[in-house]
C-alpha cells in the first residue's frame, strides 16, 4: 500500500444470518436475491460489504475472487 499511497474503506459489512441491533438492514442472501433480482450484480457476484460511496465489495462465486464492484 505504502507504493500506491491508496486504500479502500469499509463501512458495514452485511450480516450473514441475523439482523443486528434490531435493524432492518438486509442479511447477505436478502441482499444477494435483491442485487440479482434487479440486475445491479451478475448472479456470480455476492456482496459482503460496502464503501462509503455505496460499491459493494464481492465474492466471485465461480473464481473465489474479492473483488469490489463499483
């Protein structure tokens, strides 16, 4: 990091089985049917987290691959 002087920030990650602190915030397969559903992410694609400007850090279902998409 310290060659690129850049980094990427996390502001929530999306919880895997339950609601949090009685949010209603989705958990990750509401999350992933929602995305999928409206064709904001490919259906190889499951969003694990966020940024501040609301991209979605991912898993490649097919590859096994991080990657966030914006």
């Amino acid at each position: 990091m310290d060659k690129y002087k850049t980094y990427l920030s996390i502001i929530g990650f999306i919880p895997i089985k339950y609601h949090y602190e009685n949010n209603d915030n989705w958990t990750l397969e509401e999350a992933f049917n929602h995305f999928n559903m409206k064709g904001y992410l490919p259906s190889n694609l499951i969003a694990f987290a966020s940024d501040y400007g609301g991209s979605k850090f991912c898993i490649d279902l097919e590859s096994g691959i991080y990657l966030m998409y914006i």
